[in-house]
C-alpha cells in the first residue's frame, strides 16, 4: 500500500476529526513533505481535506470519493485488498468476468466512478453518470449446483434491500425479479451473470452487478425513463457516503452468499414485494398477458394465476405492475 493509500485510510477512519502532520509521520515513517506531497495528490483526485496549522489534516464530511480505504473501516465480510476502483470503465461486470478469467478469487469487488456502457437485464443500457451512482460488481464462486445458482439474483435483492436500510434507514421494495424501487420508481438494477466451463457444465463462476442511483438527478436521465426512475438521494446528503453504502452490501451479499442454500432469504424477499397480490402484465419474448401474481417459491420463482386460472412460477422473462406504473 503507497503512503498515499494509508494517509487515506487514517483520514477515513478519522473522518471530521484532525489529524497533525506529526503524527501522520511517526505513523507512517515518513517525512513531513512526503505527507503533504500525499495530501496534495489527494486533494487533486476529489477529496476534500481540511488543513489547518497546529491542527493537521481533517477529511471533510462532504467527501464522497470511493474508494477501497474508504470501504474498508465499514467491513465486516470479505477484505479491502480485495476491492478494485476505477475512475472509468466500459462496465463493471465486463472488467469482473476478464478478471474472473484471470482466477480472481471469490468475493472479489470491482467498482467505477463511472460506465460508459452500464448494461442492465434484456440488453438495456444502464444509465452511469460520474460521481452520482454506485457501479459495482463481485465475483462469486459459490459451490451450487446451476439450479441453485438462480438464488443469486434473489438473494443479491435481499442483501441491497437492508443495506440500503441499514446505512439510510429508507425502506425499499423488490419489484420482481431484481429491481429496487422507492415510491413506485426504479433506483437500483441488478444483472446476474454466469460463466461456465463448456466441459464439465458446471459453473465457474458468478457475476453480479449491482448498479444504485444514489444522487443522480432525475434529469440527468435519458427523457425517456424519466417517469420511471428515481435515486436514493436528490443531492448528497450529509453523513452518508457511498463508501458505508457498498460496505453494507458487500457484507450483505457475501453473508447471505454463506447461506444460499437454506434459503433463509425468501422470507423477506416475499416481504419485500411489490408485485405480490397485483395484477401484472408478462413479458415473455415478444409475447405477453395478463396474470395475478400470488407468492414467490422456494428459487425466487413468481408464482402467477394466469386469466384461465392456470397457476404457474415464472423463472424467466419480465413483468409490467398495471396500474401502478410502467416496467
């Protein structure tokens, strides 16, 4: 870890509090113009530092740079060493599965300040503003079987839902299979994607992207889904950073990664619902109809009663809530 990378992390931990430049030196065996060269630096890539003679160096509040040593004070599960951050990628689930390819282990983290091609379910575009959102995306090699792989999407809603909650106290709701809503508008999306070894049929791997809109301004979205999203925050708040967000999600996610198969989960995934009770429109292909959606199963399937009073559990495809508000 470079001496910037430490003076950071001190900093993180001491958020709002001064820390003086002598005891940054003694800490780090460093010399006095090293720490302020460091300082320096990082006041160039964002973050707002505070310095004040006979005081030291204090982070401002009103920082909200991520980073791995800003993540780390908040873990309780998987490891610092294990996030990567960018400034800018293409998409984070594309640099995840080049790395998952290269052996990165299990519950390694990749995240970006920015997408330029943030991809969401079916082939959409997943809108990725610099600054605003959160972009991340784990690799995950849990050992399931490929029917209960399916229980990563599931389980991965669950774990954003009370993070979410957890850090904001903001109650979310689920609309199925993976979305995040607020208030009948979208803020979060997840895609869930699989590599797998063309010999042996099993899965090698998991990826799971996760994509937040966290103080993104309805209007920076493209006109076209402007009525149908939203984010956690309409500007930054105060006290709360990105950084405790996906904290929380990661250690929600590799805590329920743990228990997958005793499906603890879908309990509240149920509870969470948006779509449980409502008429729903299905869309399978270029096909679709109506239904009534009833429960969830045991593999985060949507049990629907379709129009002639047929029941069936949906793994696949998407739904339209009618009434409410556009998909």
């Amino acid at each position: 870890m470079s001496s910037k990378s430490k003076i950071l992390q001190i900093l993180e931990k001491n958020r709002e509090t001064y820390v003086s430049g002598e005891e940054l030196a003694q800490q780090l065996q460093i010399s006095r113009s090293a720490i302020w060269k460091a300082i320096s630096e990082l006041k160039k890539e964002g973050y707002q530092i505070i310095s004040v003679t006979n005081k030291g160096y204090c982070l401002s509040d009103e920082t909200d740079v991520i980073s791995a040593e800003g993540i780390g004070p908040y873990l309780t599960y998987g490891s610092q060493d294990m996030i990567h951050v960018f400034k800018t990628v293409d998409s984070t689930n594309l640099v995840a599965k080049k790395m998952a390819l290269e052996q990165a282990p299990h519950g390694t983290v990749i995240l970006s300040e920015e997408q330029t091609a943030g991809r969401g379910r079916m082939g959409r575009s997943f809108h990725s503003p610099a600054g605003s959102g959160i972009y991340m995306s784990f690799i995950l090699r849990p050992n399931l079987t490929s029917n209960d792989a399916v229980l990563i999407t599931t389980a991965a809603s669950v774990a954003v839902a009370r993070a979410i909650e957890e850090v904001t106290q903001i109650h979310t709701g689920i609309k199925w299979v993976n979305d995040i809503y607020i208030n009948g508008k979208k803020i979060c999306g997840i895609l869930t994607e699989a590599l797998t070894d063309f010999e042996s049929g099993g899965i090698e791997s998991i990826i799971l992207g996760i994509g937040i809109n966290f103080s993104t301004a309805v209007s920076c979205f493209p006109e076209s889904i402007q009525q149908k999203v939203d984010s956690l925050f309409h500007e930054k708040p105060a006290g709360i950073t990105r950084n405790q967000i996906i904290a929380a999600i990661i250690n929600h996610v590799l805590s329920l990664c743990n228990h997958l198969q005793d499906r603890s989960f879908i309990e509240e995934y149920k509870a969470r619902s948006i779509v449980l009770g409502k008429e729903i429109e299905v869309i399978q292909g270029t096909n679709s109809e109506k239904a009534t959606a009833i429960d969830i199963d045991k593999n985060g399937g949507l049990i629907i009663k379709k129009q002639d009073g047929t029941i069936t559990s949906l793994h696949s495809g998407e739904i339209s809530i009618r009434g409410d508000f556009a998909s």
